[in-house]
C-alpha cells in the first residue's frame, strides 16, 4: 500500500453462497461463507473497515489503511447470510439498489439468462422447439452450447427475447420472484439501515452504460437515485455503475457533480482527481480467488503502471 501510495481500497461483491445459486452458477462463481470470512479476516487484519461518510467525507484516519465494502444488486442474500456476518466482524457496508427490482418488482436480466440456461442444460428439444427457438435466437442450427453460448452475449436491449424464451420454455419469472425472492424488500432494507448499513443505487434496471446514450445514463442514474434516497431517506447520493462506466464521458460526470452524486466504478486501484468519483475492486470471478491473492495482484498491477507512467 505504501508502495502504491494509497490509503484505501475498496473491495465489492454481488452475494454470498450459501446453499443453492441460482442466480449466477452459469454465469460467475461467488464466494461461500468460509471463502467471504476468510476474505473479511484478511481485510481486518491490514485494513480497518470505512463508512460510507468516511468515504464521502474523505475523513477517515489517515495514518492506517482502509477498506470501503459494498454489494450490488440489492439481493436479498445480503439480509440473510451477508449482513449477520458483518456485523458480527463489525465491518461496514454498502449496498447498492437497483430501483425497479426492489421488493422482487422485476429480475436482473442476466439473472433471467442464468435461468434459461439451467433449464437448456437439464432438458432435451424436440425439432418443433429448435425451430421456435431460432425464431428468437436468429440461430442456424440450434445446439446447446450454440445457444447457451449465445445467450450470455445478450444485453438488458434483448429482454424481450429473454421473455419469449421462458414462454416457449414455460418459465415463469414472476414466479421465480414470488417464491424465491432473491431481492430485498422494503422491509429489509429498513431493518439493515437500523442496523448501520448504508444504500446507494446501482441504476433502474442494470443496463450496459456503454450501450446507451448520455441521456439514458443520466435518467437511470438521477432517476434511480432520487428513488432510493427518498424511499429511505438517505443524506448521501451513492451510485454504482451497473458492470462498469467503461463508455461514460465527460458530460455525464459533469452532471453528476451538479447532481452532487458520488459514483464507484469497478476498475479496481485508480487515481481520481475527482473527488466524487472512486473505483472498487471486483471480487467475484469464473474462479474463486482469496481477496489476499485480489487485492496483492491489483497493487502489483498498479505499481507497474505508475512506473510505465499509466496510472
């Protein structure tokens, strides 16, 4: 950390394991609770945990190092299995919301991919069905892989393929939502607020930002901000970027300063003269790494570029 002349990092995660994943096996492999405590005790160990104020205020204690946890999606997991380990560690963080899928209103649409493909994988089609299937897809010949394969390309833009898939496939995602709800409720979200954690949005419905235009980016960040603070009457106006603000210009962050937005992209260690505007190191990958083995690799990796004059 010295090396890098940094002071904080700021690690994020989507959910914990703990049990059945059904929304992510085929798409990302989170951690397992032993694999996120083991993660909690290193960060404890050589960080000391911030606040999203210490974040915003930029008033934490400069002469240790620390760490600004947070979560996307806002899932319900979080309430269940997240929250009790942290605070339990007595650790902080925030989660992010997307407004439209709050109290199980609607599903992420790469949750509704990881959906699709469990039933691909454990089901076999007639001819009938790869002809309708095509007729969605646009495939010349459907396979499985083709098809699972291709369904991991699409973006929030091919959602309506997404729900003409489960028709044919008599999925229903409103279903999914009513039994599993994999989402928080209002309800909880109030009760963890209570208990100390922090929220922020994370856009309406997690669109790609580098496929939309400026204005749509500024209406899903302002729109979905304005949401959150009022419905749980937060001081700060937290943002995280859906993916990545790969693709988002000048203008937009202009707009968020007059909006007086703080946004987190997921570039991992970066230096930003802006002080509305951090990174975070993504935690989750195919494979399981230690956030030892995460956060030793993206110093490294930032030591390097400051040397090559990059950073």
């Amino acid at each position: 950390m010295k090396c890098a002349k940094i002071k904080t990092i700021n690690p994020f995660y989507h959910f914990v394991v703990d049990g059945r994943n059904e929304l992510t096996n085929y798409l990302y492999t989170p951690k397992t609770k032993a694999q996120f405590n083991k993660d909690l005790q290193f960060l404890k160990k050589y960080f000391h945990s911030l606040t999203a104020k210490d974040i915003a205020n930029s008033n934490h204690n400069l002469d240790s190092f620390g760490f600004f946890l947070s979560f996307d999606d806002g899932l319900s997991n979080f309430y269940s299995v997240v929250a009790p380990m942290l605070l339990k560690e007595k650790v902080h963080a925030v989660n992010f919301l997307n407004s439209d899928f709050i109290d199980n209103q609607d599903l992420f649409y790469r949750y509704k991919v990881n959906l699709l493909i469990t039933h691909i994988r454990e089901n076999v089609f007639l001819e009938a069905q790869k002809n309708e299937i095509a007729k969605i897809i646009a495939l010349n010949k459907i396979t499985k892989s083709k098809l699972i394969n291709t369904l991991k390309t699409l973006s929030s833009k091919d959602s309506d393929k997404l729900d003409k898939l489960a028709k044919l496939f008599k999925i229903s995602f409103k279903e999914f939502l009513k039994k599993k709800t994999p989402y928080l409720t209002t309800e909880q979200i109030l009760e963890l607020k209570m208990q100390g954690f922090y929220f922020g949005a994370h856009s309406k419905n997690h669109p790609y930002y580098a496929e939309i235009s400026l204005e749509e980016q500024i209406k899903q960040t302002i729109e979905s901000v304005t949401v959150v603070e009022n419905k749980f009457n937060l001081a700060m106006r937290l943002f995280s970027f859906p993916f990545s603000d790969d693709g988002v210009g000048d203008a937009f962050f202009d707009t968020m300063k007059k909006e007086k937005i703080i946004t987190f992209g997921t570039a991992g260690i970066r230096n930003s003269d802006n002080p509305l505007r951090f990174q975070r190191i993504p935690m989750e990958y195919n494979t399981v790494y230690s956030a030892e083995t995460i956060i030793k690799g993206e110093l490294i990796y930032h030591i390097l570029k400051k040397i090559i004059g990059k950073q």
